[in-house]
DNA sequence: GTTGAGCGTT
C-alpha cells in the first residue's frame, strides 16, 4: 500500500493533517508534496483511495509537522491550481489530529506573523445546494495507484507498477462493483442513504399483507371459519404434518398436490391462506 | 479515455 513497509500513518503524535479537496483524479502524493512542502514540514502525504477499484477519491491529506505551517499552507495553497483545478486545503476535521482542530478551526493556530486574517480567499459558495451526491463513485478507472507516500521515499515512485493484479477478467473477489462503496465511516454522516435498490418486487419484501407462510405458518392456521380450509389437512385431526398428501407426497411443506409447485396449492386462493383477513382474530396492531 | 462531493491508511 505505498507504505513503503510501514504500517499506517508513519508519526502522527505531532502532526497537523490538512485536507486537500479538488484535486484531480490523476494527482498523486508526489505532486502536492513539493507544493505544500514549500510552505512547511510536510511529514507525510496521503492520499485515499477507493478500497475496490482503488482509484484516488480526488482528496489528499497533508500532514505538516506545525500548525503554523500547515495554516499558512492552507493560506497559499488553498485556491492554488493544481493540475488544471484549484485545490482547496483545510484543516482536516477527523482523523489523528482531530484533536487539535477545534470545530473546523485550529487551537494551537499560532498568531499569524502579522494581523493579517487567514481570510484570504474569497471563497465564492461553491457547495450552495447539491440534490444528490450519491449517483458517483461507482466505477473509477484504475489510474493512480499512489496512496501514500512519504517525502524520502519518493524515488520509490518509480517502481513497476505495471503489474496489476486486476484479477484477470476473474470474478470479483470479496467486494461488488456497486454494493459496498462506503468507507466505514463512523463519524461522518449521521444517517446514510438505503442502499436497497428498487428490487422490492418480490414477495416477502414488504407487501401489505405477507401472511401466509407455507411451511411457516404457525398451527393456529383454523381461524379461518370456512374460509380456506383447503389445506391438506388429514380429514380427522391428523398430527402437525398438515402437508403431508394422504397419497404419498414427499414431505415437502409445499407439496401441492394440484401440481403447481408453488406455494399457492389451491387456484383462486393465492395470497390468503386462510389467516390475514380482515378479520382475523389473530390481527394484532 | 470518463467523474467532482468529501474527511484518511496497517
């Protein structure tokens, strides 16, 4: 994982993580060290990246070893074009130095030089009013590969990665292509969008009434006065086998005798078995 | 070859 044998983020007991946002897709680690590193101690450049396809999500975390140069870095840097696309940089919100970010903005902010505001750039409202955000991330083109990456060990950049283990036209491994796209986030989003595709077509989703159960169905099925007694109850009270076709069925619950292996055994009866009617006694609100 | 809100890795 560009960790270079690492494991995980190499110090960060003294570090100011900042969030670099709108970066292009195809900006690696090594790109924006040299730009924020002018500007401070940047201990260690990290870039997420998507766990199936692992493609850069187009954000970036510098890591600076002061405050003070992390905030004037996201004084210079925010707004910088980078690659054909403005950055912008800001004091990341969770993560290792969460810590020292106190709602958005930093405690240890040492006075800056002068009086002069970090206000600098007249950011315009970008994010005014965005219906959804959800219909992305999907499918990325497996481009970059540089995670994370640390300011000496750069010239391992230049390693073969032409070999992708992209599984060879074999099937997925473990995660879908357009199921589990979330980054386990734990305290990012308070609620999160259903990933329950329309697909509730099925009986046993959510209908209005999904009573009858052939083979669930609980022994209490003879409430039903006349209603739908045509079960293949033995004529005589035989014992819990109510399926069991004095003729020789297999013990299938839903054996039906009819023919149609279905679960609806009787023809005009489909969906009431002979318990959810409207006056079922057993209806409980 | 694509996309463009967002908050991170063993």
């Amino acid at each position: 994982m560009s960790h270079f044998g690492r494991s995980g983020p190499p110090d960060i007991k003294d570090t100011y993580s900042l969030l670099v946002l709108n970066i292009t897709f195809r900006t690696t680690a090594d790109d924006l060290f040299p730009l924020f590193d002018k500007y401070g101690e940047v201990v260690d450049v990290f870039i997420p990246r998507d766990r199936r396809t692992g493609d850069s999500r187009g954000f970036a975390f510098v890591r600076y070893k002061h405050a003070d140069e992390a905030q004037k870095a996201v004084d210079k840097l925010d707004g910088r074009n980078v690659d054909g696309r403005d950055i912008r940089v800001q004091f990341a919100k969770y993560g290792p130095n969460a810590e020292r970010v106190h709602k958005g903005r930093i405690v240890e902010e040492k006075p800056r030089t002068r009086g002069r505001s970090r206000s600098r750039s007249p950011r315009p409202s970008y994010r005014d009013g965005y219906p959804d955000r959800n219909h992305k991330r999907q499918r990325r083109s497996s481009r970059e590969r540089s995670g994370h990456r640390r300011y000496h060990d750069r010239h391992h950049r230049s390693r073969s990665r032409s070999v992708t283990p992209d599984h060879h036209g074999r099937s997925r491994g473990k995660y879908d292509d357009e199921r589990s796209r979330s980054c386990s986030y734990s305290s990012a989003s308070p609620v999160r969008h259903s990933p329950s595709p329309k697909r509730n077509s099925s009986p046993g989703g959510t209908p209005p009434k999904r009573n009858s159960s052939p083979g669930g169905t609980p022994p209490k099925r003879n409430s039903s006065p006349g209603g739908t007694p045509k079960r293949n109850s033995s004529p005589g009270g035989t014992p819990p086998k109510r399926n069991s076709s004095p003729g020789g069925t297999p013990p299938k619950r839903n054996s039906s005798p009819g023919g149609t292996p279905k679960r609806n055994s009787s023809p005009g009866d489909e969906k009431n078995h002979g318990e959810p009617s409207p006056r079922s006694p057993s209806a409980s609100p």
